[in-house]
C-alpha cells in the first residue's frame, strides 16, 4: 500500500488490464445458482416420498401387512427379484468379461443392445417379449412344444426382470472388470496361473465392488419393475402380481393397500440403494498405494 | 544358460537384440527410458510374442519365430518382478507369495512352509498377515522376490528394481540385493536406467539404445574400451569396493580395498562401500608425484585403448592393485612416451573418489 508505484502514464511496460478481479469465481452467483436448483430437486424428488410417508402410520402399516393381496405380492417380489438377480449375474457376468476383454468388429451392436432396455419403454420391452416368448410368439410356439409356458407365469416375470435389469449390472460390471489393473492380470501369468484362476483369484475379486454394486442397482430394478411385468406377464395375484403391480391395481380399489405396498417399496429401494452408497472405499480389500513413482 | 535373439515391434519402435545369460550370474540391461528395456523383460516373460527370433534355455525352446514354437507366461519358469511390484492388493502377503505354488498345484501341506521358507529367506516372514498397503517400498520389494523366487524360477527378471524406493532405502537394499542374487541359483536379467546399479549387478552388462545393443560385456570390456560416449561416461568408470577403516581429522574417510587402501571424502556410516572413480580423475606419471593426490597406485601398463567418438582420448589400463583405467589424452600418450609394460604411477584425490 505504502509503496510508491510508477506512474502508469510514464511507464514503458503498459500496466496490466484490471483482468484479475474478473477472473476471480463469482461465488455468491454460484452459491446462488446452485442454492436455487436444489431447492426444487430436493422438493420434486422428496415431497412424493414426504406425502407418502405422511399418509401412513405404524399402524396402519402392520394392520394391513398381514392382508393377502399385501402378502402375497411382497412374497412374489422378494423372490422373483432374487431369482432374477442371480440370473442376471449368472448370465451378465461372462458377457460383461467379454466387452470388458475383447475387441471384435460389431461389438457396437451387443453393446447397444445391452444397453437398450434401459431407455425403451418397458411396455415396449413386455410387448416385444409376448412376440418372442408369447403363445403364439417367434420362439414360444416351440418352447410351448418343449412344455415351457413363460408368459402370465411367475418364470414370465421373472424373464422380464431379468430383461430390464441386465444393462443395470452389466455396465458397473464390465467397468469394474475392465477397471482392473493389466499388471494383476500380467502378474498372475507370470505366476504360472490359468486364465481361468486369474479370473477367479484375481479380476472377480478386484472387481468385486462394482459387480456387487451392479448386482444392487439390477435387484433394485427388478424389484420396482412393472411395464414388462404387465405386459408380459400379466397381473394374476399370487402368480404373477408384484409389488408395483399390486399397487397399481389397488390404487383403483383400496388406497390404504397401495399406501402400505409403496412403502414398503419406498423403504426396501431406499434401503438398498444406501447400502450401496455407504459400503466404505475398499471394505472388500484395500487398494495399494499408488506405485510411488 | 539362457539364449536369446529377439526382433520385435511396437508402434514406431523397433527392438533388434541378442544375448546370453548364465545361471548364478546377472545380465544388466542398461538403458535411458524408452530404450526398449521392459520390452525385452516383456518378450522373456512371454508376456508379448516376438516378431522373429529365439529363446532358448537348458530346459527347452520358449520360442522360435522359424517353427511357431512360443510358450506363454504361465508356462515359463520365470520369476517376473515389475517395477512397482504389483502386489496383489486384495490378499495378504502369505497369500501373495503362495498365489503361484497354488497355481501350479503343490500340495496344500507344503505350501505353508515353503511360503514362510521364501519370505524368510527375504528378512519378510513377520510380515505374512500384512496387506501389501500397510507395507513400504522396501518391503513390497522383498515380498515381491519371495513370491517370484518361491517357484523356484529358472531365469529371474527384474524390472527397475530399485526405482521405486526413496534415495536412503535404495543403498541399503542395493547392498542386500547383491547377497541375494549372488546366491541364487537362476539365471538373471536385471533391468535399469542407472548406471551405478548396472555396475554393482552386473556380470555382463548390455548398454541398450533405442531398441539395440551398442556394447555389451563385463564391467572391465566397458572401463577399459567403452564403444560409446554413453558408455564412457555412464559405465566405463573404475568400481572399487572396500570397508571404511577410519576418519582423518580433515574429514577424509579411509577405506581399505582389495590391495590398499584409499581416502575418500566424508562418507556416512560404517562398513562396507561403493565406490566410482572417473578414468579422466586419474593421472599418470612416470615418477612418484609429490602433489596433493592422496592416492597413489604403482604398476604396468596393460593396454591403450582409443576412446570414442574421436579417439582424441585414450584408456589406459595399468595392472595397479586394485586394477585402474586413465583416461588421458593422444599427446600425453606421447609426450611421457606410454606404452604397454610400461611403469607408471596412477594416482587421484580423495575428492575424485564418489561414494555410491
């Protein structure tokens, strides 16, 4: 402050342009920008969730838990969303191997179909189903010889989730998988492994989390899927009448039935995803430190 | 005894090699980055298949680029050390060092102590229940031999070993290094860009330059006729070992060497140690000189060698004990009137001498 600075008149050197006040974030506009995009996220995403809530209470949520309809659907959802989510590992993980690994020409095409179930609309997905697996479908007339019924049976909705969640644990999956690190993979060769050993001892176990994560976001998605279920395998309580569906259809007769299945829903999605989000940064195994290079 | 020429490719690159390493006996690769250096670990591990060539050990042919013949890592009996050791981070140490003698299927009631066996033999067997993220540099090192050496490899590979390290731990792990690898019974290929390890490790050592080997022998072909300049500068240098046997009050160190002793300037510690003296430090003279050098070695030449690029050098070797390269010029090659059989006092100040 004190120093006596050269009048910029005589300087030879131009002073600099006054850039840097300029340059600085504005943060308060940023604060506010942000401040006012949150406010209507939060509020859009959570007053559904709050008027829900509020609309129950303990008891009603036990009186009514014990009702067949409520029952019976919660018992068709744990299980066929479980079944569908060791299916879609079982089948999701060898293809995730493959797009993680491997390079071919039209790998494009598997991967936009793997990719495609995510953005169709899931009546579209059921209807598509019914052509192929229906009755009277491209394959389900043979599969109908072979004495495989799928649609409007509980294996109908199972195929249907399975369909709908496959792209939500192949992505994380192939991710993580590809994620690992070439220099495991080398040294597991060097150490006299098989490919099949490296898979096992090695990729599986360093991939783990995203495979688990993978596994959460496609049980999830099983577990809240209605479209295809509905359209493909119709909505027959106790067969085929999960949880969304049951809530669909009790929306039209008994608004305290639907209350008690949405939130039950609510909490088990809720609970799943955040079991996701606070499983800590390498529970499975830690990462080594950085080569320290 | 190994044997390979490979010949291989990578983008712009090109790698054209040949050499040979004994068993009980370490190969030094030395080359700047981008030499080709982990190209050629690569190609002997089997990690990546030559263009053309030949790999050829005791035990069979791991690859010839004329029948087709190319074993794969996993059916080599390598030891590979990467650079940064590639621990696997999801398994203990024990684990990590009993990951290959699962793989090749030992029985389970021997894996236990052939596993402590290995990290004992590397000071590590405290460290078997660790993760390798709670180890450091010089310990993920040692866990890194054991897992290679406990299958009991034909051929070692080192990559960089030491580079990983900080400056303090890699002198005291250069020095358990050697013990080790003068012990081993495999066939070793040592991979490095530093000059001082080339010289330490190796028997033979093979200066590499972008994909070629410009020179390669032992530590005495490179001091007494270094074909490059990167050779006489870098490796052609005078390697002395000895044991420090006490401080003069100026602050100088003495040392004795295999057949004397020297003064070198301030050096930390005890024990044994290191040493480089440059050709161009030493002096010839034909008569005892009455200067300030402190170290004085009388005996014959041996031989004078041009040096490149020019030859306006010459090396000089004189069969002094401990033996000693001069690097002098073409005319103080005459004016003394130097020539093989010739007496000659070698000498250099203890502030030429640099401990490594």
């Amino acid at each position: 402050m004190g120093l006596p600075l050269p009048d910029p008149g005589e300087s030879v050197i131009p002073p600099l342009p006054p850039t840097a006040p300029r340059r600085r974030p504005p943060a308060i506009l940023i604060q506010a920008v942000t401040g006012a995009a949150l406010l209507p996220v939060v509020a859009l995403l959570a007053l559904p969730f709050l008027a829900l809530l509020l609309r129950t209470s303990p008891a009603l949520l036990l009186g009514r838990l014990e009702e067949p309809v409520v029952l019976q659907a919660l018992r068709l959802s744990l299980v066929t969303s479980a079944v569908a989510t060791a299916v879609v590992i079982a089948l999701g993980l060898p293809v995730a191997y493959l797009l993680a690994t491997r390079s071919w020409r039209g790998k494009r095409v598997l991967e936009v179909l793997v990719d495609l179930p995510m953005v169709l609309p899931p009546t579209v997905a059921g209807f598509a189903l019914l052509m192929a697996f229906g009755r009277a479908g491209l394959v389900g007339r043979s599969l109908g010889a072979l004495g495989i019924t799928l649609p409007f049976t509980t294996a109908g909705v199972v195929v249907a989730q399975v369909f709908m969640a496959l792209p939500f644990f192949i992505g994380p999956a192939r991710a993580g998988i590809a994620g690992v690190d070439r220099r495991f993979v080398e040294a597991a060769a060097t150490l006299r492994a098989s490919d099949t050993r490296t898979f096992f001892r090695v990729i599986l176990p360093l991939a783990m989390p995203s495979i688990l994560a993978g596994a959460t976001m496609s049980c999830a998605r099983a577990l809240g899927e209605f479209g295809a279920t509905i359209t493909f395998a119709g909505n027959l309580p106790g067969t085929t009448q999960t949880m969304p569906l049951a809530v669909y259809l009790a929306l039209q007769s008994d608004l305290d039935a639907a209350v008690v299945l949405s939130v039950l829903l609510l909490v088990m999605s809720f609970g799943l995803l955040l079991g996701l989000r606070s499983a800590p940064r390498g529970w499975l195994w830690n990462r080594a430190p950085v080569s320290p290079r | 005894m190994l044997r390979f020429r490979l010949a291989s490719r990578l983008g712009s690159f090109s790698l054209e090699i040949e050499g040979s390493v004994e068993e009980r006996s370490v190969l030094v690769l030395v080359g700047e980055s981008g030499s080709g250096k982990t190209m050629v670990l690569r190609l002997l591990a089997g990690l990546m298949r030559p263009l053309r060539g030949v790999i050829v050990t005791d035990g069979g042919v791991w690859f010839d680029g004329e029948s087709g013949t190319f074993l794969p890592a996993r059916d080599r009996p390598v030891g590979y050390v990467a650079q940064d050791y590639a621990l696997f981070p999801h398994l203990s140490v024990a684990e990590n060092v009993a990951f290959g003698l699962k793989a090749l299927g030992a029985a389970r009631r021997e894996i236990g102590g052939r596993v402590h066996r290995a990290l004992e033999r590397l000071d590590a067997a405290p460290l078997a229940a660790r993760r390798p993220h709670e180890l450091s540099g010089g310990q993920q090192q040692r866990v890194a031999l054991a897992r290679a050496l406990v299958l009991e490899p034909e051929l070692l590979l080192l990559d960089e070993p030491l580079s990983a390290l900080d400056v303090q731990a890699r002198r005291s792990v250069r020095g358990e290094l050697r013990r080790l690898l003068t012990s081993l019974p495999c066939a070793t290929v040592y991979v490095t860009h530093n000059p001082t390890e080339a010289l330490v490790f190796g028997d033979t050592i093979a200066v590499l330059e972008s994909g070629r080997i410009s020179q390669s022998g032992t530590r005495g072909d490179l001091m007494r006729k270094p074909r490059s300049a990167f050779a006489a500068e870098f490796l052609g240098l005078n390697l002395l070992r000895g044991t420090v046997i006490g401080r003069e009050r100026s602050g100088l160190v003495r040392v004795s060497v295999r057949g004397g002793e020297l003064f070198v300037p301030h050096v930390e510690g005890e024990g044994e140690v290191t040493m480089t003296v440059h050709p161009r430090e030493i002096t010839l003279a034909l008569e005892r000189p009455a200067g300030s050098a402190r170290n004085v070695f009388e005996g014959e030449i041996e031989e004078i060698v041009p040096e490149p690029p020019a030859g306006e050098l010459v090396r000089i070797s004189v069969a002094t004990s401990p033996p000693l390269v001069a690097e002098v010029t073409r005319e103080s090659v005459e004016a003394l009137g130097l020539g093989p059989g010739r007496r000659v006092h070698a000498s250099f100040k203890a502030a030429a001498v640099s401990v490594q």
